[in-house]
C-alpha cells in the first residue's frame, strides 16, 4: 500500500529530491555513513573506483562510504492495493559487486495486524529459500493493521511506521540497496532504542550499537566475544524509551553479518538467498516474541525428567566411573534425574555402538537407573566412520542409499572428526530420517536410553573442508565472506553437495535439520516426548528440543555471560537452554566458582553439570560437604517448584510466552529494566538475583514496581528500586513477585518422587491484596495430550480475602492432593477464622509482624473446585 502522506518524506531523504554534485553528495556526518567496503575497509584506491566516498577517519566509522545519491534500484510495474504492493525492481546502474542482478521482483503483504512481509529475489532465476523453517505460512492480506507503510519508487525505499506513536520502525531508505549474487544488501534506519536478539554471539543482552558487528554463519567454536558461534539466529528486539517494541527477521541461512551503528541504523548482508523479511509489531517485547514464534513454531514441552538436574563428564574411561559419579551423586542427597555418558562409550568413537570392554553391561547399568527413578542420555554425533569393509552398517547402509554428502565431483565428502575418517549424514534428503530412526531404534534396542544428546552438527569437521581440501569455486571462496577469511576452515567443502542445494546455502541449517529428524525418530521410537539436546540451532528449532551454550571455561566471566546467552536463547522461542555448569574447560577445581554456579545453574531452564576430557570432575559429589549442602538447598528449591516450572513450559509450547525471561520482557514500561542482564525471571513471578563474581559478599538488584518477597523470610523488600542484599556462601537470593499464585510440591531426590508429593500454593499479594495463576499437569511424558486433553489445567485466583481454585480441564487419572496455602503480604487485620468452601473451618497460622498466613488445607484434591474465605 502506497501512502500519500508518506511520499514528501521519502522526496526529502532520498536522492530524486536532493542538491547535486559529488562533493555534496559526500557530505555526510560520520553516524549517517553506510559503509561501502565490508571487504576492502582502509583502500582509497578501491573506493573511489567504486563511486563511493573516502574521507579517511581513524576511529570506528568507515572511511570508504557510500554518497546519499549512490545508485540503486527503480521500481516498475508497480501493482498496489490494501494491505499490499508489488513490482519489478531494476538496477539503474551496475554495482561493483560480481554478478550483480540487473531486475528483481518485490512483494510486501500486510498479512495480519501485526505482521508486514517483505519478498525480494531474482525476477529471473530461482534463488535458494529457507526450507521447513515458517511453519505458519500465510497467503492472506489484512486490511487492517497497527502500522502504515509506503514505498518510494526511484530509488526503491520502504518506510513503516506505528500508527499509535508515529515512531518510524523501518526507513530502508537510509542507505543503497544492493543485490548480486553472492552478496546482498540492506540498511535501515531504526528508532532511539536498546537492541537484543542475533545469534548466536557472547555478548551483553543489548547489542551494541557503536559501529558493531554481529557474524551468523554456524561454526565450532569456543563462546568468545566477536565470533560466529553455533547456530544462527538472523532475529532481533529494538525496544523503545516508552516501552513499545518491534522485531525484524531475516529469514535467510547464508553467511551475513548486522552492522549496527549509531542512531541506531542496521545494516544486513548476506552472501546468498534472497531477501525474506517479516517486521512483527509487538507492541510489547513479549508479544514481539510470541508473533515470531507464531510464524516459525512454539517450543516443544519437554518430558518432566528432563527438568531435572544432568550430570556428564567427557572422559569417564569405562562404566565403572560412571556407576562411581551415580552412588557418589546419590549419596549427596542432591536432587539428580540423569547421567549422562558422552562419546566414551562407543566402540572407537563410532555412533551406534558400545565399546564390548569398557562398557561392557551398559545395559544393565541403563536399566538400573531406571528402576531407581533415573534416566540415561548419551551423545551422537552427526559423522559415520568411514570403513569400507562393511563392517560398519551406519555407514555401509547410509552410503549404500546414497544419503551421504558429497563432494563438488559427486563422491562422497570425507573429513576428519573423533572416528578418524568420517562422512556427514544429508538430513535434507527425504530417505535420512527413515535411516535415521531406524539406527536410532536399532541402538535404543542395545542401550534403552531416554534422550540423546546430538553435538558437533554445525557440522564440525577437524580437517578443512576435506581430506583432499576445496576447490576453489566462487563459492568455497566467495567475493566476500562475513567474519572469516575462509568459510569451509573447520566445517566442509561449501560446494559440497546436498539432496536440497550446496552445502554453502544449507550449512548453517544441518543442526536444525538434524535436530528434526532426532527429535522426530525418537518420539515414534519411545512413543513418548522425545528429549534432544542440540549445539547447532537456527530460527524455529524449539520444537525440536533444547540448546546448551558450547564450550564455556570455569571463569566468573563465563558465569556472567551465561545469563544473557540464556535470556537470548529465550527471546529466539528455544527456552530450554543452559550453559555447562561450572564450566567446560577448567584445569583446576574451584570451589568457590563452582558454588557459586550451581546456585545460578538450579535455575537455568535446562540444568547440566559437564566437564571436558582432560579436566577434573566438578560435579558437586568431588566438593566439600559445605559446596554440597548448598547445591543441594538450591536443587532443592529447584525441584520443588517444578510444578511452576513445567507450567511455564506448558505456556511457552502454547502461546509463545518465555521461561528464564529479561526483566524488560515483564517491564518493559520501565526504563531501569532495560539493561539489567545480573538478574532474571521464572515467568513473571520469581526473580533469581545471583552473585556472579568472585568473592562476592553483597550483590545489587532492581526490584521492579510491584510488591518482592524474600523467598526465605516471606518478607516483602523494596518496590521500584535498587538493592544491595547479602550474599552468603551458601544462598541465592530470589523473590517472589507480588500478584502471583505459584504451584509448588515437596522436593525429592528425583522428579519421579517428587511427581508423587503433595501440593503446596504460595500466594503473593499484590498492592490492591490480588494474585493470579495457573498449574499445568500432566503425566510428564506422554504425546498428544492438548488433542486427547488428557491433562489438568488448574486457575488460581486471590482477590481481597477470598481464593477460587478452578478446574478448567481435569482428565487426568493421578490425584492431586493440596496440603497447605502460603500467602504473603495479607495486610488486613488478623484473621478470626478460614473456611473451606464456606463451611468447613481450617487451622491457619498468620505471622502479623511479616503478613503471612500459612493456612493447613490438608485432603483438598486440585482436581476439584474449591474456595477459601478468610473471615
């Protein structure tokens, strides 16, 4: 849709309107620069050649830079109607990138309210598009919406802005727009704002934006600052001063970078696909969140076990050490679900088999755990043993049905990973997930595992490329490869070919398309919800399972940054997420850090202690009693409140809504939350406070406004502002948010006997003495639950002095027994009596001097509705 009131702002900010002449054209101040040599930064020479400008500066704005008057592309047949607009778009003169596309074509849909589609590729010939990620596509227009857009025609520009606000959203008209072949380019002018989202990166939760670069293309490689890591996530927040919040999505799996600079502006390239933007309006962060995720899929419900606490180590050099770290663990008495066995257990570091000597009786070892309520998970990797003799059927079979990647001259791709020689698994041919799950249930037969635990599949491979290299094609050496100066170095060949297209268009896509056939193979194998663990992710991979954050050092750095990779994670729709606790590579035993860790990782969504090969044990069982006994208070706490956690999951799966959530995420109307990354939720009702350096004594956090009561005390703290708290040793601050009614049980030692304690109901009141929520149960396990409604869904209500506890679907068969009723912050004059129903009296007890009421409700089934009316 073209807007009218629209077209004098594009004649006053792009070239048709603008003063002439090239040294005018190059009179722009240093924020507004595009820079116009990604590939070339410090060559004046190259530049000028170009048509672009050169006024050298030494500091992080570029010295080469596009002139506002710089060519681009003219809109034709143009063909506009409500809701949308399409044309064909030519170059008014060729760029000087290689390949340059002379005509392309352009859709934009308004496809509903809050959601605007932008469509740019190749009038031509066909360009490589995102498979199976946009599992709600949408053909519909919607005549209506919360924003308005225009487009100018010479040179092609879109602008949208919000309706309720004016602020301008997206202004693609703030820097030349490029497309060739194997590069791509877009810029857009964005509004005074905090920026959160692209991965997957180390770095703060607001992104920078003072000329700072962020590279997506999936590589191994440890979490450091300024590096492409192992997944790939082309999304991002831009949150506003006022609380209003917008998202962009660039669906596009290439290499590409985002160039932030100041004002803020974005600028995207790719080197390949083809333009596929959707703007979701919010106009929260939350509902930023959940419209993505409406595009790309919710998360799936994990199985109730796997929330629990996992214990691993690389380097346990038979069975006898795992079954030492199970007794030792249990005799901790810390809350433990799963062991866990990484690639130690297969015979040379082959997937799909057992080494006969070392782990000789893994069967058995499996099916005691089982017996004793634990569950067993182990790792494979995506690259099969190259070995010709046959002996081998993974690989025998997969080469056999021509399921293997293959090299530019059509044999199969060997490179190098923990078997020796290997090839790679194409996910993308339609016959690999059949295979697939035919080897899984083949294994499953050997070894009953409960998950599995897939690594190394951004794919990894420890020779470059290949054993016999790459040729040196346009697209194993492309004009220009964002953050690397080779992109096949520690991954394959990019000619190397795949069922779908060359591996330099699906690369960063073989973990999700892994993750998908495992996560899809063991829910018919095990006929229940399946648990899959994944390094590599890319947009739209939360319902195939859950995320760790790599290979993290045991540092109070990599502490801290952990809760903003997490809090990334769940702004992505994948918030089962976690980061090795207590630190992947660590050449020594820390107590203090690990201590520390633990406390912080008994609230990461996804829980898990891991360590690398050559590192000692630090899992809590190696620490002194004290460590333990502090791990154990704070798994404690974990377990017992599993009955919230799972219903938060239950949500997340249901309406996109996050887990470990960004206080901006609950308060985005308030300005101090906008950075806080120290401190996060569960949901918007307990906020976790942890101490993340060393030596710590005191840790400072912001209590946003609303009624926060002290986890231990049931006093409430401060309201809208910040605190200093101790922090002793041996605890982790955490608060419960006034309005909240949050369904706990008594915790054991794992989730199946915790499962079967009564339940409690911690109520904390707000300032007008009301709270809300919800719980969510189930079996824990089984598939298809929403279609068969074979769950309960409970609602909690507290207004003044009286609570409603309502069913709202109750078909499943286990009781739910209800013991005792907390509530903090009742601030009215004590009670003289508690009623059941109306009726029956109840024994109460009401500490005055902090407000709480502990109220004994003991034989109350959850499952039937009931009041209480505190008289």
């Amino acid at each position: 849709m073209i807007f009218s009131i629209l077209a004098l702002w594009f004649c006053l900010v792009l070239t048709s309107c603008g003063t002439t002449g090239e040294a005018k054209s190059c009179v722009l101040d240093l924020n507004s620069r595009i820079e116009c040599s990604p590939d070339q930064p410090k060559n004046a020479s190259l530049c000028v050649s170009r048509g672009c400008c050169w006024k050298e500066f030494t500091g992080p704005a570029p010295s080469c830079f596009y002139p506002w008057n710089y060519p681009g592309y003219v809109a034709v047949k143009e063909n506009s109607s409500v809701g949308s607009y399409s044309a064909t778009l030519r170059r008014q003169k060729a760029s000087y990138w290689p390949e340059d596309i002379a005509e392309l074509v352009v859709s934009v849909r308004q496809e509903c309210p809050y959601r605007l589609h932008v469509r740019i590729t190749d009038a031509s010939l066909p360009r490589f598009e995102v498979p199976f990620v946009v599992k709600n596509h949408s053909e519909s227009i919607s005549p209506d919406a919360d924003f308005e857009w225009g487009v100018s025609s010479s040179p092609f520009a879109l602008k949208m802005r919000r309706k309720r606000t004016g602020s301008v959203l997206v202004n693609t008209g703030i820097g030349p727009f490029l497309f060739a072949n194997q590069f791509i380019q877009l810029s857009s002018q964005l509004p005074p704002s905090s920026i959160y989202g692209l991965g997957e990166v180390r770095d703060h939760l607001v992104r920078a934006t003072n000329w700072t670069r962020y590279f997506l293309f999936a590589r191994d490689h440890q979490p450091v600052e300024n590096m492409n890591l192992y997944g790939v996530h082309p999304f991002f927040l831009v949150l506003e001063p006022d609380g209003s919040c917008f998202g962009m999505f660039l669906l596009n799996a290439n290499a590409q970078e985002f160039l932030f600079q100041p004002g803020p502006t974005v600028t995207w390239r790719s080197i390949g696909g083809m333009i596929d933007l959707y703007v979701f309006t919010g106009p929260t962060p939350a509902m930023v969140v959940q419209q993505l995720q409406e595009l790309v899929g919710f998360p799936a419900i994990p199985p109730y076990w796997s929330l629990g606490f996992h214990v691993c180590k690389y380097g346990y050099h038979n069975l006898s050490d795992v079954q030492t770290v199970v007794a030792e663990m249990q005799a901790t008495g810390i809350p433990y679900d799963t062991q866990w066995i990484d690639l130690d257990y297969a015979r040379d570091k082959l997937i799909f088999t057992v080494d006969p000597v070392r782990f000789a009786g893994l069967t058995a070892f499996a099916q005691r755990l089982h017996a004793e309520d634990m569950r067993l998970v182990v790792i494979i990797d995506p690259a099969l043993g190259v070995i010709e003799d046959g002996s081998y059927e993974p690989y025998a079979l997969a080469k056999q049905l021509g399921l293997l990647i293959l090299n530019s001259t059509g044999d199969v791709l060997v490179g190098r990973v923990w078997p020796n020689r290997t090839a790679w698994l194409d996910f993308t041919n339609p016959l690999s997930p059949p295979y697939w799950q035919s080897m899984i249930a083949q294994f499953r037969a050997l070894v009953p595992v409960d998950g599995l635990w897939i690594d190394m599949n951004e794919p990894s491979n420890f020779a470059n490329g290949s054993l016999d290299g790459c040729p040196l094609s346009s697209v194993d050496v492309p004009p220009y490869a964002p953050g690397t100066a080779r992109l096949f170095d520690f991954t394959l060949c990019m000619s190397a070919k795949q069922h779908l297209g060359a591996h330099y268009d699906l690369h960063s896509l073989y973990g999700y398309t892994e993750a998908m056939a495992t996560y899809q193979a063991l829910a018919s194998v095990l006929a229940t919800r399946p648990f899959v663990l994944s390094r590599s992710t890319f947009s739209g991979q939360g319902p195939f399972g859950a995320h760790w954050t790599g290979d993290n050092a045991a540092t109070y750095h990599d502490l801290a940054v952990s809760i903003p990779e997490v809090l990334t994670f769940s702004l992505f729709g994948i918030p089962f997420v976690g980061p090795d606790i207590c630190g992947y590579y660590s050449d020594r035993l820390d107590e203090p850090l690990c201590q520390r860790w633990q406390q912080v990782g008994a609230f990461y969504p996804f829980s898990r202690n891991h360590d690398c090969f050559a590192c000692p044990r630090h899992d809590p069982a190696v620490f002194s009693r004290a460590m333990q006994e502090s791990t154990r208070k704070a798994y404690l706490i974990r377990y017992s409140l599993l009955p919230y956690l799972s219903t938060l999951f239950h949500r997340a799966n249901q309406t996109g809504e996050t887990v470990a959530r960004p206080l901006f995420v609950e308060f985005p109307d308030d300005p101090e939350t906008h950075a806080v990354e120290a401190q996060f939720l569960w949901g918007g009702c307990l906020l976790i406070s942890p101490a993340l350096q060393e030596n710590a004594t005191t840790v400072v956090g912001y209590f946003p406004r609303r009624p926060w009561y002290d986890w231990y005390s049931g006093r409430v703290t401060v309201s809208g502002e910040w605190l200093t708290m101790d922090v002793p040793l041996d605890t982790i601050p955490l608060h419960l948010a006034g309005g909240c009614v949050v369904p706990s049980q008594l915790a054991s030692v794992t989730t199946a006997l915790s499962r079967k304690n009564p339940f409690t109901l911690l109520i904390a009141l707000d300032a007008d003495m009301q709270a809300n929520g919800e719980l969510f149960w189930d079996d824990g396990e089984s598939l298809g639950v929403y279609a068969a409604k074979n769950y309960s869904l409970i609602h909690f209500t507290f207004q003044q002095d009286r609570f409603w506890s309502i069913p709202r679907n109750v078909d499943f068969n286990s009781p739910m027994p209800l013991t005792n009723v907390t509530v903090m912050g009742f601030s009215r004059s004590p009670p003289t009596r508690i009623l059941l129903n109306d009726t029956l009296p109840l024994s109460f007890d009401f500490v005055r001097r902090i407000g709480v009421l502990y109220i004994s409700v003991s034989g109350i089934d959850l499952k039937w509705p009931f009041t209480l009316a505190i008289l």
